[in-house]
C-alpha cells in the first residue's frame, strides 16, 4: 500500500534510487526496462480507491520470475509458505526492513 511504502522508504532509503510503483499493471507495463538480476520488492496486496488489484504479489512475483528475474523478495503482514524463487518478508520485521539494501 502507498502509504506504507512511502514511510519506508523515507524511513530508510530516502539516499538511494528506488523506483515505487504502487500497482502491479504499471509495473508489469515498465518492467522490461530493469535487469533480471534487479531487486524486486513486492507487496502482497495491491489496492485501488475502489478495493484491490486482481494480480496478488505471489502471482506477480511468478510472473516475474517467468520472465527470469531472480531477486524477489514479498513483503506481507503475515506469514506464509512461499515458492524458492521468492523471500518472505514480514513488514513487522524492522531488522529485515531496515536493511533490505544489503539483502
């Protein structure tokens, strides 16, 4: 969700260059432009003013692993089994948060 996001960011990564897309269909539209070997965080959820995207972060994260990407990680407010391809992340670990540039 933006607002999450953005305080991360600003809470931590406010020095480095980090492209935010805050839905996964703009994403996918600019995704060709990075390197497979590009850090992807990805939420679990993706929101609109109305609800939510149909395309989940596992099913993103899938899709870009599809495509040969190889540093996925998914952040999410719970915990659950994931593929090997993707790096779970809770968004109440603040040791994992705060160095999510080192993973």
């Amino acid at each position: 969700e933006k607002g999450w996001m953005d305080y991360l960011i600003d809470k931590y990564y406010k020095e480095i260059k980090i492209d935010a897309y805050y839905d996964p269909i703009s994403f996918l539209d600019d995704v060709a432009q990075y390197p497979l070997d590009t850090k992807m965080f990805l939420d679990n959820y993706y929101y609109t003013e109305t609800g939510s995207y149909d395309l989940e972060g596992t099913m993103l994260a899938q899709k870009l692993h599809e495509m040969g990407f190889t540093r996925l990680f998914l952040l999410s407010g719970e915990a659950f089994q994931v593929p090997d391809y993707l790096t779970l992340i809770l968004k109440t670990d603040q040791d994992n948060l705060s160095r999510l540039d080192e993973l």
